[in-house]
C-alpha cells in the first residue's frame, strides 16, 4: 500500500517533484556519504529532462543546496531557506551534511544538462562527490518520480509500494471495493488498519492532525498575503483582496448563490499562492496541485452543517486510498503524464473524501473519484517560465470546485456507473504515455510558449 505518510508529505513549495524530491535526494546523497564526508572537497549535480528545463522556475538548485546543506523538507523553515541559499551563493561555500564547509559555486557545479535524454524517468539527478585528488567518493542517480517521491535511478523498476503485510491488500479499484464487501468496513477504515498494521495509532493520529493543521494554517497565511510572487512573471497574489470582494457583497446583502464556491476558489489559490513563493505546504499529492484537497475540506469544514473532526480525518484517509491508486497503476508526476496526473488526481482523491465525509456509500466514493478524472483526462502541464503560477494557481480553484461538483453527481445517485475507476485510471496512464514531451512539464508547448512575458 501507499501510506498516508508517503502521499501527504509536509515540505515547501514550489513543487514536489522539483523542489521537495531534490532536496529529499540531496539529502539522502549527502548523509550517505558516511566516513567519506570529510574527504570530499567538491559536490557536482547535473539535472535532466524536466529538471534541466523548469528546475529554475521551480527553484530545484535551492532545494539541492539545501539538501545538500542538511536540510530536509518537512522541517526546513521557509523563513530562513532563502537566506541559507544566499549565503552558499555569497561566500562560494557549502555546509555539506550542515557540517563541513566545502567550496561549493551554484553557476557551475549545479549543470542543467537540457541535451542529454535520461534513460528511465524524465526527472533525473546526478550526483558526484569529488576528493581532494579528483577522485569520486560517492556517486548516485536519482529520479524525483511526483509527490515527493524519489527512487534511485537503478530501483525504477521496484514496486512503488510498502511490502509490508497489511490486513486489507488491494492493487486497484476493483479489489479496493471487494475488500470493503468482505469486511462490511468503509473505504477509511480499510486504509487506517492498514495504516496500523505499519505504525502506532499515536503516530498516524499525529500526522494526520498535523498535515490537517497545516493545510488550513496555509490557507490562511495566502489569505492574509499580499505582493509579488518570485520569478519575474509580475505576479500579484490575489487571495486576500478575492476575500474582501466576498466578505464586501456579504456584508452589503449582494451574495450571489455562488459564493459559496467563490470562497472554495480563492481557499485553493490562497494555498497555491504560497507555494509559488516556497511557502509550507502539503503535497496532496503534489506540490503543483496542493490547493485541491485542502480548499474542498475547508468547504466541508466552513460550509458543511454538521461537519466533524471525525469526518475531516475520514476524508484525508479515503483521499489517500484513491491517491495510492493513481500513484500505483498511473502516475502523479507532471513530468510524465502531465497536470492530469497532479490536479486530475487531486480532484479525483478531493471527490472521493468529500463524498466520504458526507456519509457516502463505498460504491459512491469510488464513483465521485471516477467522475473527478474523468473530466481532467488529457490535461497539459505547461508552466509560463517554467514557474508553478500560470496556470496552476487558478488550475487549483477549477479543480477544487470539479470536486465538490463530482461528489455531489455521486452522492445523488446509488453508486452504479458505466466507467469504472480503474477504467478511467488506465486511460490517464495512456494517455499522459501518448502526449508529447513538451507539454509535460517542459514549457516547450502550450501556454508557456503562446504567452508572451514582456
């Protein structure tokens, strides 16, 4: 299974597979590194495919002077991450392993190799410890594989799953539903025994709160934010003044009966704003999707009679077990399906948690994650400068609010339906297989190149 450790994970922006899994290989690379640490006098990175060509607007070079400084996602502060950055930039000198300094120049011993074609996954890192006499301490290559992910280049092939035994093993819909007939549990339940069977109940109860605690603190942090976004595309964040705009008709009797959704929208660009500019966010299960989820449990929180705590932690559950799904027998990589597989698959584990916390059926659930795919099936990822803004941020607001509309068509039906969800999981993985490179996270096609930035 895939946990709700693996597809909710705590990091900063501005995305996961560019941002999060470098700085999560760095690291890794780094610290392995062991007794040879303190004989290695350079570090070497070379970046390819999607890495080569975005990595600058994602900020990929940040993250793998952080990693490699010792930081790691879930607990690096966003406040300081630049300065860090800045210092090694500054003073030409790396704390490897936040230990030993090394002379360390980002123009040229971080390279963008935008040539070279990466044999295994379009998201590829190579890393190289070098000694004193030219030798090679320590080498690795990794791909950054979506959500946070990373697998080391020679492990592709390994099941992307935990081989733990769990109680209820499923590889798809199909068997998911089977499971839940036998054992007359939910969707939730299945996923939290299986959950117990890897960890402590403390210890899932305290993510769980955690990452619920820290998608509604960012919300609210891009809700009281203003300026410009990073990255020189003049963005302007707009989260807080679509706020006052809502709270202005409000309070002057001029709600339209859309409001409602008005304020789903703004909860999600209010989240994608702050990952633009490396705020803390959760992957859910991407960075460049991150606004989905968390804006459709605001909804149920803020707008839902009877809403419960109970019911917000059924909804991250039942979303993990529709997530783990895509991420098993598709993809959540942009880089290899396209934004289908990012805002498509949190729309599709946002539909199936609401219809979840709502008190929907198993056969309902799995319907409301069909139909949230099924209407983002061929969607491109081509970010404007290789930058997680246009047309992400409002990307997320659309996506959020197909969500809310997918659970409602299924709660109002009994669940029976025509496309199943394995179904509509197999057309996403062909179809991401059948769309050109350059409109996979390249900005080499769509949007990225019909926009003129200046």
């Amino acid at each position: 299974m895939i946990s709700v450790f693996e597809l909710f994970k705590i990091g900063i922006g501005p995305s996961s597979s560019h941002t999060v899994g470098p700085m999560r290989a760095a690291y890794g690379f780094a610290t392995a590194l062991g007794d040879d640490l303190a004989r290695v006098v350079r570090v070497e990175v070379t970046l390819y495919g999607s890495l080569a060509w975005t990595g600058s607007g994602h900020a990929t070079d940040k993250a793998i002077i952080l990693g490699l400084a010792g930081q790691v996602p879930d607990t690096v502060d966003p406040d300081l991450a630049d300065g860090i950055v800045a210092e090694v930039s500054e003073q030409h000198s790396l704390p490897l392993c936040g230990r030993r300094r090394i002379r360390f120049d980002r123009a040229t011993d971080i390279v963008f190799d935008c040539v070279t074609q990466p044999p295994r996954h379009p998201n590829t890192m190579l890393f190289r410890a070098i000694g004193a006499e030219g030798e090679v301490l320590g080498e690795q290559r990794w791909c950054s594989v979506g959500g946070g992910f990373v697998v080391p280049e020679d492990e592709m092939d390994a099941p992307a799953v935990s081989t733990a035994d769990v109680p209820y093993p499923f590889a798809d819909g199909a068997e998911l539903l089977v499971r839940v007939e036998e054992s007359g549990l939910s969707i939730a339940e299945i996923i939290w025994r299986n959950e117990l069977a890897l960890r402590p109940e403390v210890e899932i109860r305290t993510h769980v709160t955690r990452v619920l605690d820290t998608m509604m603190l960012c919300i609210d942090r891009g809700l009281r934010t203003e300026g410009e976004l990073p990255g020189g595309l003049k963005v302007q964040r707009r989260a807080r003044s679509l706020l006052a705009s809502v709270e202005r008709m409000a309070g002057s009797n001029q709600m339209l009966p859309h409001a409602p959704m008005d304020r789903v929208g703004l909860f999600a660009i209010a989240v994608n704003e702050e990952n633009a500019a490396g705020g803390r966010v959760v992957t859910a299960p991407t960075n460049g999707a991150a606004g989905v989820v968390p804006a459709v449990l605001r909804y149920y929180r803020d707008m839902v009679p009877g809403s419960t705590p109970e019911g917000m932690e059924r909804f991250v559950l039942t979303a993990t077990a529709i997530g783990g799904l895509f991420k098993r027998n598709a993809s959540i990589s942009g880089a290899e399906v396209g934004c289908q597989g990012e805002v498509g698959v949190a729309c599709s584990m946002a539909a199936a948690g609401l219809a979840a916390a709502l008190g929907g059926s198993n056969a309902q659930i799995e319907n409301a994650a069909e139909i949230g795919m099924e209407h983002h099936l061929g969607m491109t990822c081509d970010p404007v400068g290789g930058l997680v803004q246009i047309p992400c941020i409002e990307r997320n607001a659309f996506g959020a609010i197909k969500a809310i509309t997918a659970a409602s068509l299924a709660l109002h039906g009994d669940g029976t339906h025509r496309v199943s969800l394995d179904q509509v999981i197999a057309t996403m993985r062909q179809t991401g297989a059948d769309m050109q490179s350059k409109y996979k996270e390249t900005s080499l096609g769509g949007l990225a190149v019909n926009f003129t930035e200046c």
